[in-house]
C-alpha cells in the first residue's frame, strides 16, 4: 500500500490530464502574454528615465588647448576642468503632464494585459467544452457502431440460415461504413481542438472533463478591462495633448558652472599674465517662444484630434459591450430551454426506439426504421451533453461580458 502510495505522489499530475482550471492557468504562459508583460516593463522604465530627466543635472568636463602663436591672452596651453549643475525650474507645466500621461499608459496597458489573459480564458474554456462535445458525439457515434456490429452479425447467421434477404445485410453495412467516417471526422476535429489548445498554452495536453463554470449572478455592471484600458488610454492621449499647448508658455532654467583653469606661457614676457585662475557661474535662464508660425497650435490639434478620435471609439465600444452582455444573457436563457428540449427529445428517442427495436426483432419492422430508430437514440444523447456543454459557454460568456475575472468562476 505504501509502494503504491509513493507511486502516486511520483507520477506526474499530468498524465492525469488537465482541467479547465489548470488550461486556464497553462495560458498565462502564452507568449503573447509574455510579449505584453514585456511591454509593460519597458514602459515603466521609460517612465522612469524621464522622470530622471527632470532631476537636476550634473556634467563634468576637461579641455585642453595649445595655440601656434602664443599672445598675452592666449597662452601657448591651457587646461580647463569645470562641473555644472542644470535644472529645469518650470517648462509651462510639460513636466505633469508628461508623467500623467506615462501613468495613464502604464494603466491601460495593464487593463490590457488583463483582458488578453481573460480573452484567453474565454478561448479556452471554448475549446474545452467543444473537446467534450465532440467525445461525446464519438462517445454516441461508437455505440452506434457497436449496435450496428451486432446487428451485422445478427442478419449475417439469418443470411446464411435463408430467412433474410443479401440487401437487408448490405444495408446494415452501408450504415456501418458511414458511420464509421463519420467517427473519423469526429476524431479529426478532436485533433484539431487538442493542436489548437496546445498552441495557446504552449504545451502538450490532456483533457480532463468534470470542470463547470459558475453561474454568475450579481447584477453588478462593471467594465470589461478592454474597456478600461481605452478610458486610461483617453487619459493618457489627453495629458498629451495637454503637454504640447505647454509650448505656449515660458521655460525657466537654473545652470551653476564651476571652473578651474591652468595657464601656461612659454615666452617670459607674458610670464606675468600665466596666474592660474577659478571661476564660477550661476544663471538663471528664460526662454519663451513668442511666435513659430502656428507650428504649436497644429501640433496641439493634431495630439487632441486623436484623444476625439479615440473618445469616439471608446464610446462605440462601451456601447457595443453592453449590446455584448445582453446578448449573452439572452443566449444562456435560450441555452437552458435548449437543455429542456434535448431531455425531452432523449426520452422521446429512447422510447421510439425500445418499441421499434421490438418489432424489428420480431419482425414487424424493416431494418431501414430499426437504424433510423437507433441513430435517433444516439444522435439525442449527444445533442444532450453538447447542449449542457454549451451552456457552460454561455455561462463563461456572461462572466466575460460582465467585466468579471473568467477563471475565479471556474470549478
């Protein structure tokens, strides 16, 4: 018992397959993911660099200079070390702005990155649950075959005992070849599904089924965080726009330059002019551009012409959002009479076929209504679960449509 208990904390929990849960964290992991993280970090230390770059400023410098004719102001060589302190005192406000719009951008790229992990959550449980409706058709499509297999050899001994008919046997099967490609077919999108999700979670995997999605039923309206990155995206193209008609306004500079200068004359008649000397400089500095022929205005239009253009975008998509989320709900009511009528229609198949599969092996039926009967009884079992599957969907799609993280309501 302890050997086998050893074995089980040995093997892999992944040759157990992967549930909803466990794909959904697998995606985070998606390089698209990787790549927006990326940008994110780049943004932050680019926003940190001009932060740097309003801090004041200090430069140390060295020249050395030799003449081919020496003067009594010019010394045959001289060597000069100076430091200087700059500061950006005001520039008409660019500075906040700046920062406000660096801030915004960081936001909404964060918003961003939510809804791509969640984008991808959505995207995964849609092709969990279309994995599992597509098992349980091939589920239904090999009980089929199976049937269809004993009822060959069922006919086949009443062929050769002369009480049926060489057509009767070759019906069955002509339905056994088609049902078999069409198990085929199943088997290839099931491929599909499994090449699809392991191209979103960057692995091989196995499929698990058991996970549900719970029923979201806050009435709570928040934003979908592509939503909110627009709105900081807004923000940021506003505080922009904002720092470009700072160009209308003064700039004011502090500057403090200190020097020590090292004279050095050859000729003994300037001997006396070869003191060496310090020096320093302090400035306070005012520029203000008065007129550069519309150059800011039109590039002040231009910034804000994009934050309208964006606004109206972002106004579109709020709009088309909520459109989104009801459209969801509807389609999650549709989806639960959708689970009604599968049920009803199960047991109706069920019941049509117990009946017709009496007859038939007494007889008073042809074969043609017996397989009918029966593709009806396996048809209505998976029309069932994709029915139930595709709720789940419907489910997802309203946790995503709300605004809420996809994966907390995962089970």
């Amino acid at each position: 018992m302890k050997k086998v208990f050893i074995f089980l904390l040995i093997v892999p929990f992944s040759l157990f397959g992967e549930n909803l849960a466990q794909l959904i964290e697998l995606s985070k992991n998606n390089k698209m993911i990787d790549s927006s993280r990326i940008n994110i970090e780049s943004t932050k230390e680019e926003y940190k660099s001009v932060q740097n770059s309003y801090l004041p400023e200090v430069k140390l410098g060295a020249n050395y200079q030799r003449t081919n004719k020496e003067t009594s102001s010019v010394p045959d060589n001289r060597t000069t070390v100076q430091g200087s302190v700059d500061y950006v005192i005001y520039d008409g406000g660019k500075k906040y702005d700046t920062f406000d719009s660096y801030e915004a951008t960081i936001k909404s790229q964060n918003n961003s990155l939510q809804n791509q992990k969640n984008e991808l959550a959505l995207e995964v449980t849609n092709y969990y649950y279309e994995y599992l409706s597509l098992e349980a058709q091939k589920e239904a499509k090999i009980k089929e075959i199976e049937q269809l297999r004993a009822q060959y050899n069922r006919l086949k001994r009443f062929l050769d005992a002369g009480t049926t008919t060489e057509d009767e046997v070759q019906k069955i099967i002509s339905r056994g070849e088609s049902a078999n490609v069409d198990l085929h077919e199943i088997e290839l999108d099931i491929q599909t599904i499994i090449h699809n999700l392991e191209y979103v979670v960057g692995k091989s995997v196995t499929i698990q089924k058991g996970s549900i999605v719970e029923e979201y039923t806050s009435n709570e309206k928040k934003l979908r965080a592509d939503i909110k990155a627009l709105e900081f995206e807004l923000e940021s193209l506003l505080a922009t726009a904002k720092g470009v008609k700072s160009g209308y306004l003064p700039d004011l500079t502090f500057n403090d330059t200190y020097a020590k200068n090292d004279l050095n004359y050859k000729k003994g008649a300037f001997d006396g002019n070869s003191d060496d000397y310090d020096q320093n400089i302090a400035s306070l500095n005012m520029s203000w551009k008065i007129f550069d022929f519309g150059a800011t205005s039109r590039e002040y239009q231009a910034a804000y012409k994009k934050y309208l253009s964006l606004r109206s975008q972002y106004e579109y998509e709020k709009n088309k959002a909520d459109v989104d989320l009801k459209l969801a709900l509807k389609a999650y009511k549709i989806g639960k009479l959708k689970i009604k009528s599968a049920q009803a229609g199960l047991k109706a198949a069920n019941s049509a076929y117990d009946v017709i599969k009496s007859k038939y092996q007494n007889g008073l039926v042809d074969n043609v209504a017996y397989l009918e009967a029966l593709s009806e009884k396996y048809d209505a079992q998976s029309v069932l679960k994709m029915a139930q599957y595709d709720l789940e969907v419907k489910k997802a799609n309203i946790i995503y449509y709300s605004g809420e993280k996809l994966e907390e309501f995962v089970k």
